[in-house]
C-alpha cells in the first residue's frame, strides 16, 4: 500500500464527492456489481486519457462506457438495432456489455479509435448514483493494471492502483466478482465477445441462438479477450480436479473449486465447499489476490464444470495461465 494512496470514501457518503471528481475531469474508482471499475468522463478525451496512463493500459484497448439508467442509451446513442435494444431491455442493469455505434459526443480515444463503442448500466446502486450525480457517462475499465487481477473489493484498488486515482469509493465486495458478458449483437446473429457474469444460456434464453467467439488467438476483437490476462504475479497451472498425487513441499498454492486437497499445500483456497458457481465467481479474484499475497511459488488452480458461470470462470483461469506459460 502506498504513502500516497488516494482517499477511500464509504461509498454511501462519498458519492456526491466523488461525482464532483468525475465532473471536473478525475479518476474515481468504484463498485460495480461485476468488480471495482476506474471511471472517467466518458465525453472529456483528456479524462479518457487519464484512464490509460493509470492502468499502463495499451491504447488499442477500448474501454466501457457505463450509464445509469436504460434510457441514457437511447439519448446518447440514437436508433438502435432491434436485438441490441431488447438485450438492454431485458439485462440492464446488469453484468452485460453491448456493442453500438460510437456517438459523436464520445471522443474516440475512449473506443481506442473503433466507430464502435461498448456500453452497460451496472447493476450497482452506489454506481448508479455515481453517474446520475455527475451526469455523464462514464468510461470505466476494471480498475486494476493491465493485465493484472481484476478487483473484487476495495482493498484490491487501493493495493493496486491507489497512488494512480483521485477518489475510491468503498461498497464492500463485489456480488458477481467476473466482468461483464460481452456481446456484438448488431448482425444477424449476436455474438458473444467476452464470457462473463451473464451466462451464455441466459442470452440463448432470450434472444436465441448465439455464437461465442472470444478472440483468444489472432487478431483480438476485444483485446481484453487477449489470450494473456487476468493474471496473478505468481505463475498459476490449471489442473483438472481432483488434484494430481505427486507430493508437495508446500510451498505451492492451490485453488479449489469444491474441497480442499489432501497433501500439503502452502495455501489453500476453495471457491464453493456447495458447488455453486455463482458463489465460486464472486470469490474467484478474491481468493487468487489472496493466495497471490502469500508468497507460493506456483498456484495450482483447478478447472470448475464447463457450464453456465463455469464457463466465464475457465476463461478467466485459462487467461492467467497463459502469461506464465509464455514465461516458462
Ligand atoms: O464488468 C465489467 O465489464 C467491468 C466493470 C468495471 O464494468 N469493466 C471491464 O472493463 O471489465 P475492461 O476494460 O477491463 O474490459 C473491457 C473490455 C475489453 O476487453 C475491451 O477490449 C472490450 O471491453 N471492448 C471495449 N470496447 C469495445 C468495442 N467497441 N468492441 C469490442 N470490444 C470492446
Ligand atoms: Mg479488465
């Protein structure tokens, strides 16, 4: 934790402050229900600009522009196509992120020069408030380094990126605790960009079939689908449960879905004793900060089942193995 760390406000009473920040061009982080997000005035490039040096963020990266209420949409962004606008009806608020048209009043740094932009309305009262006070859209990627963990609690930011933002605001731990489902639904057929805290079934459930095409490899369409990311600093293996016999010297970590392993580990997180996925989600980042913070040489994580948030989970796992593969 740094010296210069910015202030952390509960964030029942430092919305009004924090709306003013946002307001005259500064960084607040804040809950959302999917994890912490590093807002900015989504209408001020030099605001956006801001965003990028705090994350060490490649500028090919495009960022989330996040609105309060489902109506915002259609003020900011005009007509819209008929899939797009029933997906909003029927999600927001909540842990999905649509791709539209980029407005002319949202500068293009903010959509990394894409004529499109992606947008959501959190489910989150406190960020809610937020951009309802300050009256602005607000662009907002997790607010973490890139690359690194995502934050699931304010603690994670202040770690993270405290020295970096104006203002946190504190709400507690995250619900979902994985980022929102990410999807292109203005073709044919949408188009699942990111796998996220909106379950895939949920959207085939509303509007029918639908493609999912997370860019792991090749030219990414959304470079946080980038085959690396989401990494702890300690190199993470996935295993499939239940864990490989061969001893330990109990200086590995390990991360279970359902129990915890036999042998000696040094640390030991398990995501859901019940088997509930959405309970393994939401401690998922939390429990990986955690064992990142004792010192293991290696985590070994196990995969979870292959469905519904199990899905967005194995992503995110499959990501932070893949930094350390290509480091050896
Ligand atoms: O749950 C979330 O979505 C969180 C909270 C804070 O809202 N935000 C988040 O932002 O995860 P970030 O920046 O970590 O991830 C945003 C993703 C990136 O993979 C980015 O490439 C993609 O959204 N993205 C942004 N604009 C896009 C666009 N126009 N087309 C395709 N992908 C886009
Ligand atoms: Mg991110």
């Amino acid at each position: 934790m740094s010296a210069k760390s910015a202030p952390v406000l509960p964030a029942a009473s430092g919305v009004a402050e924090a709306a003013a920040v946002l307001r005259s061009g500064g960084l607040v982080a804040f809950p959302t229900e999917t994890v912490y997000g590093l807002g900015a005035n989504a209408l001020d490039a030099r605001a956006a600009a801001r965003i990028f040096k705090a994350k060490a963020r490649p500028s090919f990266d495009p960022l989330i522009t996040h609105l309060a209420d489902v109506e915002d949409l259609a003020t900011l962004v005009g007509a819209l196509p008929a899939t797009v606008a029933a997906l909003a009806e029927r999600f927001w608020p909540g842990p999905l992120t649509l791709i539209v048209d980029r407005p002319p009043a949202v500068p293009p740094i903010v959509t990394s020069g894409l004529e499109t932009m992606a947008v959501r309305v959190p489910d989150h009262p406190v960020a809610r408030e937020l951009i309802r006070r300050a009256g602005l859209p607000v662009a907002a990627p997790s607010a973490n380094r890139f690359g690194m963990l995502s934050p699931t609690r304010a603690e994670h930011v202040v770690a993270g990126l405290g020295d970096a933002v104006d203002l946190i605001l504190d709400g507690g731990p995250t619900r979902c605790g994985i980022e929102s489902t990410i999807v292109d639904a203005r073709g044919d057929q949408p188009v699942v960009l990111r796998l996220g805290s909106l379950p895939v079934e949920a959207l085939v459930e509303a509007v029918g079939p639908v493609s999912v095409r997370p860019g792991s490899s090749g030219q990414p369409v959304a470079p946080g689908t980038l085959a690396a990311h989401y990494a702890p600093r300690t190199p993470l293996r996935l295993v499939d449960a239940p864990a490989p016999t061969r001893p330990d010297d109990g200086t590995r970590g390990y991360l279970a879905f359902r129990e915890a392993p036999e042998r000696a580990y040094g640390a030991v997180e398990v995501l859901a004793p019940d088997g509930d996925l959405t309970g393994a989600a939401a401690r998922l980042f939390d429990a990986l900060h955690r064992l990142d913070a004792t010192g293991v040489r290696e985590i070994v994580a196990e995969r979870v089942p292959d469905a519904g948030l199990g899905r967005a989970i194995n992503d995110r796992l499959r990501r932070a193995a893949a930094t350390w593969q290509t480091s050896g």
